[in-house]
C-alpha cells in the first residue's frame, strides 16, 4: 500500500469512528458548508443514514441553522466546514449559543501543522479560535489508524457530546487537521473495510464500537438538584411573604417543570408573571389560572399602587425583555429577589438577587411542591385574585381594541397573527420590535404555540437562518417574525431555503428602517435641531433610523415569492394559506413607524385606564 | 448638572478626542453598523467632516467593505459596531486582514463592567474577541473627562493606528466601554463645550490635541531595510547563478518598488515570473520587457527541459496561486529559493527556502539595484531571451484561439473582460475559479489595472463586500468577477450596495455550483460508482457541487438589475455599457462546467504544443 493510500485510508477510518460516536451519543444533524479539507467527515456523515447532513453554503447562516435545529429538538446540532475564514463565519451563532445555552458541536477542518505559519494557502491559526465563547475546545490528534488512538477519538467525541449539552449546553469547538490525500485515493471502500477488519482482530471495540450501539464513554454529572435545606428554606420564605410573584422569563425550554410550576402556583395562588419566550404563556389550550400575561401593562396600570409592591420575587429564566417590566424590576429594590439558574450566568443584571439558587430548574420545582404541600394559599387574601382579574380585563381590552382596528400596523399583525396559528406551530421571533410587541400584542391563540427567540446576546443577526434551522426539525408549521432590518442582516438565508426542505412564514413587518431606535433619547435630541444642530438629526437618520423599504415590489426576491399584506384581511388571508403551502413564504406587511408607536401608546394607555376605571 | 448630563458630556469627549486623532493619524473613513451602545462614536464621526462615515447594516459586509476600502488606498480603515454578536460578524474580514496584511481598525462598542456576566442584554464577553487573529488588542478605559485620560486616549489612538499600519499592518480592535445615556442628554452641544472649555485652561494639548493637526504620538519604527552585507550576498548569488528567474506572487501593493524592479530584471536580464495579483503584470500600458505572463503555461510547456530549470528563484510576494505554478515550485528543490517577506509570515508554504529575507521591499530593491550597478546581464545567454519569446508566443497563441471562440464561457468572458476594461479600472477577483482563470485567459488590457483580491485566507466570504469597499475609494470603475457560490455567500451586499454611492459591475461566471470541486480527486472517485458506490456520488453532488444555478430569472435580484449575457457579444456590450453606468451592474455569464474545463485544457494544451513546434 502507497503512503497516500494508507493515509487516506486512516483518514476514512478516522472519520468513521468519530461520526460513528457522534450518532451513538444522539446527534442526528449536521450542517455542512463545502470545502475540501472536510472531506473525509463530509464523506462519512454522508454515508451513515442516522444522522441528517444538510447542505448549507453561507457558514454563517449554516450556524445560526443548527442552532435553530439545536433549540427545536433539545439536543446538540454539529456542523462542519472546512479551515480558513470560513470557520470564523461561525462566530455570530457560537456566541448566542454560549449566551442562550444551546449545544453546537463545531467540527472545523484545518491543515496540518506543518502548513500553519509559512503562507499555505488557505492556513490560518484556527487554535482556540472562538476563544471563550464555547464551552471546550479540542485540538484534535492527528489521525492515525491504531486501537491507542481510536478510542481516544471515540471518548473525545462523547467529551465533545457531554459538554454541549448537560447540565450547562452550549458550544463546543473540535479542530481536526487531515493530511492529503482527502479523498479515499487508490482504494475503494473494501480497502478501508480491509483494514479495519485487521484492526478489528486486535481491538474490536476501538474499531467497531462498544456493544448495542452505547457510546463509548457514557458521562453523568452532579444531577443539579439542591439540599433539602436550601428548598425548606425557600418554602419558608415563599409563606413568609404577603406579596409574592414568580416572574418567568426567556428559556430555551420549560420542559419539563414548566407545568409543575404553574400547578404549584395555581394550588398555592401564586401570580407567575410570564414572559412570551418563557414557555409558560402558551403551553396549552387553556392556560394555568395562575398565568399573568400582561405584566408589562399591570406595572403601568398602577394596580401596585393599590396593592403594595411584591416583597418576593422568585425569579425563573432570563432578566425581563419588555420594557416596563425592565423598569419596575428595579423598583422592587425592597423586596426578596431569588434568582434560579442553572447552567448559565446568573440573570440579574440589576443585582437585585439576595439569593441564587443554581440547580436544575425541575429538581427544585419538584422537591418545592414537596416542601410546600401542607401549605395552603400563600400571599395576602386577595394578592392572587386581583391580579387574576386585572390580567383578563387587561387582555380583554386590548384584543377589543385591535380588533376594531383597520389599518394594519405592528400590533395589529401581531394580534392577526395570534388569531391565525394553526394548531402545532411554532413562532420564532426576532429581537428588536418583534420580542417587545409578542409581549403586549399577541393574540392568545387558541392552541399551544412554542415561542423561541435568539436571547442569548439579543443580536438581530441570523434571525431567518434560526427561524429555518427550527422549522426544518419540528413537524407543524414555524412561522417566523422579523423586521426588516433584521431581514436584510440576514437575507442570503432566503437562497439557502431554496435548497432546503423547509416550511415556514416569514412575516416581515417593514416599518422602514430601525424603528426601535426612535425609542431611545437620541431620537428626540435628534428631532430638536435648534439646541442639536441639523447634524445630529442627519446622523440619526443615516446610522441609526437608516430609513428604507424592502425592494419587495417585483413579487419575489431572489428565489422567493414575497406578498405585500396592505389591510388585516389580506394579512388574514396569507397567514391561512401560507402556513398550508410547503417551502418559504414570506409576507411583507409594510407599516408606518410613527402610527405603530403612537398605536401602542393608546392601546397600552387606554387598557390601563379602563382597568382602572373598573377595578374593584 | 446631574450625573445624566455629566456622564454624557464625558461620553462625548470622550468620542471627541479618539475620533479627532484618528483623523490626524490619517484615517479617512469609517464603517458603521447601527446600534446603540456604539452612539458616542457614531455621533462624533458623523460631526467630523474630515472623515467619511458609511452605514452598512450588516457587519460581516461593513468589515470586508472596510478591508476593500483599506486594500485601494493603503489605509486603514475603521469599523465601528455595537456590542454582541454584532461584534462576531467582523471576525470573517478580521482573519482575511490578518492574513493578508491589510490595516482595519475594529472600534466595537461594549457595555460597562458592572453589567457583564450578570444576563444583561447584549452582554458578552468581548475582551480579546477575536483572538491572535488582530496586531493588538486594547481595552479602553472607562471614559473620564480628566487631561490624564484624555491623554491616555489620544496616545492610544496612535498606537491603534500605528499597530494597523506600519511594517505589519492588520487588524486592531479597541473595545470601548461607554455607559449610559449614551446619547448627550440634557446637555446640548454647548454644554458640552464649556466642559471642555474649562478643562482646556489646564490642559490644552489633552483637550484640543496637537497644533497644526498633527498626532499626539507619532510612531516611527525600525525602517525596514537590511544590512549592506545582506544585499552584496544577495548581488553576489544573482551574479552567481546561471539560470535566475524572479517570482512575484500576490501581495497589496507593488507599489513603489514594483517598477524599480522590473527595471533591474530587464536591465540585467532576469525573467521575471509575475502572477496577475502581484502588481506587476498590468501596472502600465507598456510591460517591461522583463515581465513573464505565462509562467503557469510555461512550465507545462516541456521549456525548462530544454533550457534547464532555474537555479535561483527570487521570491516577491506570496506563494504562487496557480496550480501548475505550484506543482512546479517544488520541483525546484535544487534551487536556491531566496523569499523577501517583510511583515507577515514568510511565504514558503513547500518549505523550500534557504534564505528569507524580512525587509521592506522597497528598501531592498533600491539597495540591490546599487550593488548591481556595474554588473552586466546576468545567467545564461539565452535564458531571458527565450523566455520573453516563449512567453509573447504562447499569449498570442491564447489571444487567438479564444478570438474565435462563438460560445461564451469562463476563459472566454476573461478574455473578453480584459479585452472591454476601461482606462483606470480595477479588478477585484474572487478566490475559487476566478483567480485561477485570470492567470490565464485574461486578455492583456490596453491600459494599466489594478488587480486585487483577498489572497490572504482565500475564502470565498465577502467577495462583493471588499469589491464594493474596493469601489467606494477609487475614482475608475470597478470590476469584481465572482463565481455563483460566492455570489451567493455574500448576496446580502447586494442589498448594501443600493444605498451607497458606489460604481461597479460584478460579473458573475455562473457555472452552476463548485465547479472548482470537479478539478479534486474526490470528484474522479465521486464518478466511478461501481469502485465507490452511489453513496459518494450523492455525497459529492450534495456537498461539494451543490449544482444549482442562481435564480435570476426575473432580470432582478432584490434591487439590483441582472443581466444575463449569453453570446460573446452580449458580453461585451454588457461590460461596456456598465463601466459607464452609476451604481452597482450585475451581469452573469451562464457557462457549461465541463465546457469550460475541456476549453481550458484544449487551449492550455494548444498553446503549449504550438510553442514547442515553433520554438527556436
């Protein structure tokens, strides 16, 4: 056997262990961007069917894809591309993974050490790479064929596995260097199967795997719970309280203590205060009665006013998104705040918290339900039940609002939008206006809607490629919310979806540029050009508002049929039919920044006033 | 004043200070991204005439569009985004500015320490970003309106510049922390001014800089030339050697020693091997007479069996990009390869070197040519003679079989491209195909062309991005040639490219896929189902070709006109009239792969078997 033989052979064999491992550990997509240093992962992945190997060109949105994979089946989403800047594309995905704890096994192929630092083509330093954005980086051996190195591959690919995932998910980097030849040169496939069988004699499990399909190294941790004190404490604390609220925030998932918590808080008459991205809002038909959807308009309802403030605040997910909800937070300076996270940083930008709990959300819940079982209602006599009222009013008054409402705008997709999910679907929604209008707009719909958002870093970047990435791993339809700026970060997914067996809606609401920038102080500095000067104004609209419409008007873009929605009826009409049709449909629905904001205003003010009007 | 108004004063001069020594350190335009927490920048750049500032939505594009303005001026460019991933989606450029030694200076915006790693929005960990892949790293100092720090900040700007520039020029990233508001609240423009009018009094220079515009540090470094002994060794092996040959590779800039050395080649007689990147080939309308064009032809041509290979190579630049350049070049390991590298990392890929020279070229040539001052023509008798005739022919020989060609393809369209530039155009080509068939079939233009490309890590990313950089800081027009897979890659800077002023035709040689693949060894083994199964077949096509063509149907892609040239003719009218337009053309060139391959193996094989019947 030639050198080159032999080494394209080691490589096949190496690759086929290392997938082999991967699939045995429950990965069951790759995204694969081309290139040629890749090869021989590319070629094995191809030829195992139990993983998915979804071609991807644009490494950037091949990342954000499999993060979207990632967060719509719970488990970690691997993808390979090959050495140069096409592995630094992965960057934008990696850091909102690390920030969301979402696992991402990243396989990026490299040049051998020989060829790194003397001007080889296509060579750049690809050593810890991403830094400390992923949870482990692997500088993987170079490949040989004996039994030593197999199973260091087999029990580095399970490392790999266990660290994007358990109990802090998130990133992993694997950098593999092949030599040449990267194609299976001179032999065919019966010489790799040769070989391996002569090694199989002396190391079977190396070379074939352990038994029944177990991974190699199968890795437990701690299991995340929390002593039995700290749980006995917290019950007391929670019956302690005369206020209390469990306020929700964004997770990747509340399953499975999510329900758990609203069954506690039902039988303990305990407002949870949940966010649209928390899994808690729309988890079912019929939602828990101890769910508060309107937080962000209680808190300016002045229902605290009348009531006290919460003196505990037991806190789940991430900070508060909305707005008047960031803003109260921090008013609550004189209550108990516990703050529960797991793996992640703890979400307490405020530094509020006198207490974090760092467990496993369900173990606690679980032991909490537990500890609070002899305890009936919690809080003051009507803490519960008024806000139970407020909440429905609230909600009442908004949809009779938007409801009578002919002019389409922002909240008023939005509430079309909650009224036309079919049963099954999905909503991926982007930062900016979108995450903040969910929250206030969003018609209950009247099936479960999981809602997923990129709120790791908040980046409006990758926001197609994510919404895709979870629409191509769940079975009902995803409907994808964006604005148009997000939509252009991100266009070339639109090419990408072409090739793909995917099913979504993109609704774009096209307000014209960065409206959410017209919220900010700058905005009204920059419209008062006597004591500013015109030049702030001009630099408001050049970098910050960038005023301009989607060039939507032929109909299509690039590969993709593009319908403008004008009026709530048409807007109706696409969401029907298009959440029916297979492939992308996008639906452009074009609003005017400045009637959205003044929409949101009277919708938010009058719900306030009428609750108030009518409150007990 | 409050601490509102203080601390937004303090953000401003903060901004006013760093801002105002980027410009007296030479830095001329300024890339940016919207966002927020970047406001003080943004707005003080956009107060400042003497710096031009471009909006770009999408950081990936903003950072290739700065490398492509720093490519066509020599400059740095600046880059300003907000904090997150907005950041990571730099790092693709940042790698390829590394690489290929271009100067960027990346200012991303962050927030301030006491709200990382706590969940707040937008946070993440942005120190030391982007790794080794930047000259340095700073992190700012949280703004202060004291002389120290202004001081401090004025100096750092000057060693940001300096470290982007100089004898390694690259990428620098500064990260500055601002808190909030961020937005000069409450204070108007004269509220700031009389803060720093107060501070002025005690510390004039650290409030209103230099006098007469210069840097508040000015950086001079080691200037980059060799000992005298280094050069008469040098002098001494050219006299020395029988058979010298010169290569020049890709580099930025020729610029000013490109003519001094052609002119010493020619006055002594040494061919110089000039790849189209290395600034040397279309420098003016009139080629030295040293210039060898089809050094990938020759060397397939049986010429140095007769004439024996050379003995010295010269090295310029960086390793050749040609394929059979770089079969050859190892070939040579007899030789003594001498490489002139000056920053970046020597260029020797094959490791064929005895002697690197590191040193500012300019320098060395200018010493060289004193030392050979009273030296004759060197080598051989023959040896510059044959090459320059052997090199006329064989162009000809090409110039003629693609005249007659009547159907369009890739080396058709480049001799056609070379046939229609304009007086002043520039090229900007793509890596993949392009660069390969720029070497070849491009028809020597009429006038001199600059011809660059991104050659450091030779990614197929952000090719329309840099191009249009490229465009935006020159004065003729630019021609970018692009593939369809990095047309696709980069299709969002189509979407820039309509609100910016900038003038260029993208020729788009659409030969549906990575056609570039079909030239690898897998894809042989991909065709041979019966040795290798239908499995790699599939794998290959999926992966590697991903055969489509781009979907242009409609005439229009998002809002940029395509036309399609499907003759010769059409071609050339297309080029012609688009060098004349405003704004962006796209004109695509529909070729057959496989026509193309079999024309550019016929021509090449051709023009080599005519040399050798005609030669001497």
């Amino acid at each position: 056997m030639s050198a080159e033989s032999w080494h394209s052979t080691v490589n096949a064999l190496w690759a086929q262990a290392f997938v082999d491992e991967l699939i045995r550990c429950g990965v069951e997509v790759v995204c694969i961007s081309p290139g040629s240093r890749s090869t021989p992962l590319v070629v094995e992945c191809g030829r195992r069917d139990e993983i998915e190997d979804i071609s991807i060109v644009d490494e950037r949105s091949a990342g954000f894809f499999a993060l979207g994979c990632a967060k719509a089946t719970g488990r970690a989403a691997a993808l390979i591309c090959t050495s140069g800047t096409a592995a630094a594309n992965l960057y934008p995905a990696i850091c909102e993974a690390s920030a969301c704890g979402v696992g991402l096994l990243v396989l990026t192929a490299d040049r051998p050490r020989q060829l790194q630092g003397v001007g080889a083509s296509q060579a750049m330093d690809q050593l810890k790479l991403y830094g400390d954005h992923v949870r482990a980086f692997y500088q993987v051996g170079q490949p040989e064929a004996t039994a030593d190195k197999l199973r260091y591959l087999r029990g580095l690919a399970c490392r790999g596995v266990a660290a994007a995932s358990g109990a802090k998910p998130g990133p992993v980097h694997l950098n593999f260097s092949f030599r040449k030849p990267l194609a299976p040169v001179d032999v065919d496939r019966s010489g790799v199967d040769a070989v391996a069988a002569k090694l199989f004699d002396e190391a079977p499990l190396a070379v074939g795997g352990r038994s029944e399909g177990a991974p190699w190294l199968r890795i437990d941790g701690a299991d995340g719970g929390v002593e039995k004190q700290v749980v006995s404490e917290l019950r007391d604390r929670l019956v302690a309280a005369k206020r209390p609220i469990i306020f929700a925030g964004a997770v990747e998932s509340a399953e499975p203590w999510g329900f758990s918590l609203l069954e506690m808080a039902a039988d303990h008459r305990v407002p949870v205060i949940a966010e649209s991205t928390s899994g808690l809002r729309y988890g079912s038909s019929e939602a828990s009665p101890a769910v508060i959807t309107t937080g962000d308009l209680l808190v300016e309802s002045g229902l605290y006013d009348e009531l006290g403030t919460p003196d505990l605040v037991l806190r789940f997910g991430r900070a508060p998104i909305s707005w008047p909800m960031r803003r109260w937070m921090p008013q609550l300076r004189q209550a108990e705040h516990i703050v529960v996270s797991a793996g992640r940083e703890p979400q307490d930008p405020d530094q509020l918290a006198c207490w974090q709990i760092r467990c496993d959300a369900s173990r606690l819940v679980d032991d909490l339900i537990d500890e609070l079982d002899e305890d009936g209602p919690l809080g003051d006599d009507n803490w519960f039940q008024v806000h139970r009222r407020a909440d429905q009013q609230v909600r009442g008054h908004i949809a009779g609002q938007l409801s009578e409402e002919a002019t389409l705008s922002a909240p008023i997709a939005w509430h079309i939008l909650g009224e036309s999910l079919v049963a099954e679907a999905a909503l991926f929604v982007s930062s900016s206006m979108p995450i903040r209008d969910i929250e206030t707009f969003f018609a209950s719909p009247a099936s479960a809607v999981d809602v997923l958002a990129n709120r790791g870093v908040n980046g409006i970047d990758g926001v197609l490629s994510t919404g895709f990435g979870v629409a191509a791993r769940r079975d009902g339809p995803t409907v994808i919310v964006v604005g148009d700026v997000a939509f252009r970060h991100d266009i070339g997914a639109l090419l990408m979806a072409e090739q793909l067996d995917v099913d979504a809606t993109v609704m774009v609401i096209d307000n014209g540029g960065g409206a959410i920038f017209d919220y900010l102080p700058l905005a009204e500095l920059a419209d008062d050009p006597e004591r500013f000067g015109e030049t702030l104004g001009e630099v408001y609209e050049r970098h910050f508002r960038t005023p301009r419409r989607l060039p939507v008007g032929g109909g299509r873009f690039g590969p993709v049929e593009v319908e403008l929605a004008e009026t709530p009826g048409q807007l109706r009409d696409s969401l029907a039919t298009s959440q029916q049709r297979r492939g992308v449909q996008v639906v452009v629905v074009d609003t005017d920044a400045d009637a959205d904001r003044a929409l949101r205003r009277r919708v938010v003010e009058t719900a306030s006033q009428q609750w108030r009007e009518h409150a007990p």
